[in-house]
C-alpha cells in the first residue's frame, strides 16, 4: 500500500516492506508502461530525474526506487549486502504491483539487480545495466576510488552536488559497508543464471566500467547487447539521459 506527496517529481511512494518503508518517486504518465530504476552505491532516486523527465516525455512512467538505508528509505542498523537488497527489491516490487516491470540501473545497482535476475527471474522484465560494477580487473577499494576520481571530469559538475546530499543522508559508515559486499559480489558469476533481455550500456568516457569488461558481461549473458552512449561518463543517465532515454525505449516497444 502506498502513500503519495507532492514535489518535482509527480509523485512519491511510500511501500510497506516486511516492516519497514520504502521509497520511490514517480515522473511521468500514469498509463505509461513503468520504468523501475535502482541506484548505485550511497546515492538514491534523486539521479534519476534527468532521465525520469526524458521517460515522462516519451510516454512511459519512471519509477525511482531508494534502496534501504539509502535515500528516504528505511535501513536496517547493519548495511545490507548484494543479496539482501535484492531481496528487499523483490520484496518492494512484489508490495507495490510491479513485478516483471523492466528495470534500469547504474552502477552497484546492476549487481543488485542481476542477484534479483537469477534468483526470482518472474520480478523482472528486460534490464538496462549502465556502468555496471565490479570491474574483475580492478576489484579493491584503492583501485575503484582512483576510477572515479578519473570520471569526474566526464560528469556533469551538479551530479557532485546530488551525491554529496545523498551520502551525507546515508552515511560514510554504511556507504563504506556496502563498498564492502560489493567488492565481494562477483556479478560475472551469475550471468548464466539471467534468462531475460539485457542492454549493457556504457558511457563513453566511463573509467569504472571500461569497454573490455562491459563486453565480457555482455558476452556472458544468454540475450544481450552492448550500447555505448556517446558524452557521457558513468553516470550516464545523468550526463547524456537522451540517449540513454533512446535504449530504454527501444527495450520495451
């Protein structure tokens, strides 16, 4: 059962999940086919809305989930690790009518959403992998932060501004936690167990998830392709949410 408010967004929910409230927020037209994004590590909805604004002009409804304990939604006192998120997005997804919706994320969001993918393959519909993490070539803290200090320069400076709000609201404490159990997921691993549609998509200039390892993920999935979005980094939804918009379109019509 959901709750609504009122913002840019056209609306926020708030969805009972096995005791505690979860967020979303929600642009775009109320008969439109939903879009679910899932956010990466620290961050929450709040990085979707350039691309929620491109979906809501195309005619579908994005729904921009926030993850437990990050954003608005409610998070247990210990972080999560990749599996018990998925099984909160399963659980959310299950509460809120959206099951089998075709899901979109960025970054450590990919892993989560893979994890869903193989062990509940009926909750999702085709995913949109962008920027996915953990590079195997690169899987220790020091090599990722040298990464994303070599994306800044290919990101829009406001996204700084959104992530600074985002992991103040969090937490360094659980942020770093879940840096953790990130590095620890293997997502290569799981690509056999995938059956749905997937784009693997990545930025341009985007050093966290460089050409070779979004190929090879691509490679390892039964029905795949890769789609490379032109200026952007990253956080491609973010800096180049058009074309990013495009991809999505063309995965659900």
């Amino acid at each position: 059962m959901g709750l609504r408010c009122s913002s840019r967004w056209s609306g926020h929910e708030f969805t009972a999940v096995s005791g505690n409230w979860m967020h979303a927020a929600v642009l775009g037209e109320a008969d439109g086919v939903e879009i679910v994004c899932v956010h990466g590590l620290g961050v929450s909805h709040r990085y979707y809305l350039p691309l929620a604004r491109e979906l809501a002009s195309a005619g579908l409804c994005a729904v921009a989930l926030d993850l437990p304990g990050f954003g608005r939604s409610r998070g247990p006192a210990t972080a999560l690790g990749v599996r018990g998120l998925s099984l909160a997005l399963a659980g959310w997804l299950r509460a809120s009518g959206r099951e089998g919706a075709p899901l979109v994320a960025n970054s450590a969001g990919c892993q989560v959403v893979v994890d869903l993918a193989v062990h509940a393959p009926e909750a999702v519909g085709p995913l949109v992998l962008i920027g996915p993490t953990m590079d195997s070539s690169a899987r220790n803290p020091v090599r990722q932060i040298v990464r994303l200090l070599l994306d800044v320069p290919f990101e829009r400076p406001s996204v700084w501004a959104v992530f600074a709000g985002d992991y103040a609201r969090c937490g360094l404490r659980r942020a770093w936690a879940t840096f953790g159990h990130l590095l620890a997921d293997r997502i290569e691993d799981k690509l056999g167990g995938v059956l749905t549609t997937v784009a693997v998509v990545r930025g341009q200039h985007d050093p966290i998830a460089p050409g070779r390892w979004t190929t090879f993920l691509a490679n390892g999935l039964s029905d795949a392709f890769c789609v490379q979005v032109p200026a952007a980094g990253h956080v491609a939804q973010y800096s180049n949410p058009a074309a990013v918009a495009r991809i999505v379109v063309d995965m659900v019509s």
